[in-house]
C-alpha cells in the first residue's frame, strides 16, 4: 500500500489498460512499467499478455521484470492467472488439466514478486487442490468477479460458500468495477448499432438489462424480437461489460475482498458516466479496505491510455477525500 | 527514481499508430511479400499478426485464408509457421500447448505459384477463439486487406 494521501488503499494500473499502444509497440513491456511509477506504483500483469513461455515464467523474464520494478520502484500487486477452459474444440480441460494449467501460473508469479494471483471463476473446480501450492508460496488467490457475474448471482453465491467453507485467507474475491454499473457505455451501443441492430431492438436490450433480466433470457427475448446471430456478439458485450450488483457489497464481503479490479470504459468531465465509482470508492473506504485497486481501462485507442488512467485515478482520489 | 516530466512526456509522445482491437487491427504486414518455395511449391510468404491482446494457443486458430489477385487459398493450402515451425492450419485444433505470442509475427506460405512483382490485392480472414468467454468457445472473425507487391525471397 502506498502512502497516497486521502487514500487508504494502493492504486496502480493492470497494464492490460495500456494493450493498445503495446500492441501497436508504442511502448514496450519496460516502457509500460515505467508508465505506472506515474500511476499509483501498483503494477498488474496478465500471464499470456506480458510473457513469452506462458504459462511459465521463463529466467529471462524473471530477470526483466525484477530489475524494471527496481529500477521504476513499483510494486507488483496482481498477476492475471487464466483457466482457459475451452482451449481444445472437441471438449472442455478436465479438473486434472485445469490444476496442471493454473499450477505452473502460481509458481510463475510467486517467483515475480506478486502477493496475488486473479483466478478465473472456472478454476473453482480445482481452487481446493490448488490451496497447498498458494500456501507454500504465499500467494492469495482471487476470484475476479467480472460481469456477467454479480455478487448477487448463483454462480457467485457458489464461490462464496466455497471461500467460507474453506475457511483459508489464501483463497478470497477481485472485484471488477465493471459489475457496479448505472448503464451500458455510447461506445456498446455504437458498435452495437454498426452491426446492424435496429434502435428498437437496443431500446429493448437495456430495458432488460435494466431490469436485471440475465443473459441467457434476455437473449431469448431479443432473438424473438428478431435479433439476428451476427448481431448477438454486440448486445451480448452490453451483459458482458457492465453489470448491476450493488457496491454496498463491497462492505458486507469485505473480509473476502483481497484486490481490486479498477476497469472503466470511459471519462468524461472527471467522472466514468456508466459506472458507480463515487458508490464504490465510498464503500471501499467505510469497509477499511487497504489492498490494492488496478486502474483497467478498456476504452478505445482514440484515448491515450495513460491519459484516461490518470483521469480515473484523480477521480478515485476526489471521491476518497470526499467520502471522509 | 527517474521520473520526470520531460521522460513521460518522452514516452506519451512517441508517433506510432494505435488502433482499437478487435474493431481494427492489423493482420498483414505492411511490407512486400517474399518470392518463397515450400515443400516442392513456388509461391509467396508474407508476415501477419493475431488480433487479440493476448498469446493464443494454436488450438484457438480456428481459420485462416487468403485471397491473393482474385484466389482463394483456403487453410488447407497454407502453411503457417510459428517460430520457425511449420503448421498445416487446418491440423491445429489438438494444439493447446504451442503459443503464437501477441507482439510476434508469424509467417504464411501461400502456393500461388509465380505471381508478378504486382501489387496484388490480399484479403485474409482470420478466425480466433478466445478460450474462457463465458459460454464456450467464442469465436471472433477478422479480415484484413492491403494492395502488396512481391519482392525477391
């Protein structure tokens, strides 16, 4: 935890924020460390993103990434483990392939410094038999709670009950700000718009999702007012991207909540219009939380990352003074 | 530690294109095709890069093809080679554990035979499964187009 004033929680950047100038090879690996010593000092990594060797940490990397955090005096914060379920086309990873999978992911980010591993929530089938090896290395491992999930949802009250019946602090929840949403981004209806998708049927589609209507239903519904297939991805991504659970969550749950997951779309005016973050920063500061918050940008390249992370990280700052 | 304005500045600064995945990314490389010969076939190679934000597993290349000066080249024909391996691109699907890396290129043969320096208008489609999207295996379906002259191999 850094010593921010006003804020008694760490902030940083998972460096998925900065995928397009990284991929464009703007910056480099280097470059995108040395950009969160200007951010909040926390850095989060995501495995097959930032590592050839994935889901080893090869020695070189090893080396790379210690010595750019020493130089750049950051902290590692999170590393983004993932199940990948449906790797192969004929049939899902067993529980056996799942462990020998997510395994090697621990091992990796032990070695690199990092105190937390997100964990997708398929990897609940192996979270169990995976607690010795996060014990020995002395990793949390989270779930991150992304939408569609919701704390509200079966599939999260099931992950829940495991923590609790597990009983173990190796094992807890990464939040994304993403399920915290008052309404679904322009960028979403934009794009859902380009497919195609008459303005009635979108008008109906956030009418569901306003309702809290799930996924799957609201597709059923959306199909029959004549939602083709080539127009499902874009609609989906409405579910996908912005959920409606309630941050007094983040109270209630606090003694499962060991990271979290900064993600928003969008700035405007100093304030992210779709997602509840002045609700959410006052949550995380009533509950004492002093874990650390990635910023995870995930708007469109017209945006300089950087840029859009350090608006948010101001707005955080803002909310956490006034929220005193 | 070295943080300054003037070294932030330095790195927001740089001039290099971005683009928004998964909207507009580029696939073909914007440079010559190479007069190549694979496997008893003359034909071309040209570079190309995944249009994700992260390292895909060859079981995740559901398709590739081409269409060069009006052919079609459908995966069957191609050969794909990651590092330096070559992979028939219709044969990946059992391939979990070879990784073709976000920032690397990985280069296509094509049999076209003989084609003139050109340019020729190329057309890919490349389709890739992120391996975790909620509810099964979720294909995204890429295309990309460049006017590309060839140059000797």
């Amino acid at each position: 935890m850094t010593p921010e004033q006003n804020l008694p929680f760490g902030l940083g950047v998972a460096l998925h924020s900065f995928t397009a100038e990284y991929v464009a090879l703007k910056w480099s690996f280097e470059d995108l460390i040395e950009l969160t010593g200007y951010l909040g000092g926390g850095v989060e990594i995501t495995g097959p993103a930032h590592h050839r060797g994935y889901p080893h940490v090869t020695i070189e990397f090893e080396r790379t990434f210690k010595s750019a955090v020493e130089r750049f005096g950051v902290t590692p914060t999170c590393y983004g483990s993932y199940a990948d379920p449906f790797t192969l086309p004929a049939r899902n990873r067993t529980p056996d392939e799942l462990f020998e999978f997510i395994g090697p992911q621990l091992e990796g980010a032990a070695r690199l410094g990092f105190p937390v591993v997100r964990l997708q929530f398929f990897s609940h089938v192996v979270a169990e038999r995976l607690l010795p090896i996060a014990e020995r290395l002395n990793l949390k491992m989270g779930y991150e709670l992304h939408a569609p999930l919701t704390f509200e949802s079966s599939t999260v009250q099931m992950l829940m009950e495991q923590i609790e019946r597990l009983g173990s602090p190796h094992l807890g929840l990464i939040p994304d700000c993403g399920i915290f949403a008052s309404s679904v981004s322009d960028g979403h209806l934009d794009r859902a718009r380009g497919a195609g998708v008459p303005d009635a049927v979108i008008q109906q589609a956030l009418q569901l999702w306003s309702e809290g209507i799930e996924l799957a239903q609201a597709l059923e519904t959306l199909r029959a007012s004549g939602l083709s297939e080539q127009q499902v991805a874009p609609v989906e991504m409405f579910w996908g991207s912005f959920g409606r659970s309630d941050p007094a969550n983040l109270v209630t749950h606090k003694d499962k909540i060991i990271h979290m997951h900064g993600k928003f779309f969008t700035m405007v005016d100093g304030e992210e219009p779709n997602l509840r973050y002045r609700d959410i920063v006052g949550a995380l500061v009533a509950s004492g939380y002093d874990g650390w918050l990635s910023s995870e940008y995930e708007g469109g390249a017209s945006v300089n990352s950087f840029n859009a992370c350090r608006e948010q990280q101001s707005m955080i700052r803002s909310y956490a003074a006034g929220s005193k | 530690m070295e943080r300054s304005e003037a070294r932030l500045a330095q790195l927001l600064d740089r001039q290099v294109e971005t683009y928004t995945l998964f909207q507009d990314s580029p696939i073909l490389a914007d440079e010559p095709m190479r007069t190549a010969h694979q496997a008893g076939q003359d034909g071309v190679a040209l570079r190309i890069r995944l249009a994700s934000y992260r390292a895909l597993p060859l079981s995740c290349i559901e398709n590739i093809e081409l269409m060069i000066g009006g052919t079609r080249y459908p995966a069957e024909a191609l050969t794909l080679f990651i590092g330096n391996v070559a992979y028939c691109p219709a044969e990946t699907a059992h391939l979990f554990d070879r990784w073709w890396f976000i920032l690397d290129h990985a280069t296509v043969f094509v049999p076209t035979g003989s084609l003139g320096r050109g340019p020729h208008r190329v057309e890919i489609k490349l389709a890739t499964v992120e391996p975790y999207i909620t509810a099964g295996r979720f294909t995204f379906h890429h295309a990309d187009a460049r006017d590309l002259t060839v140059a000797e191999g």
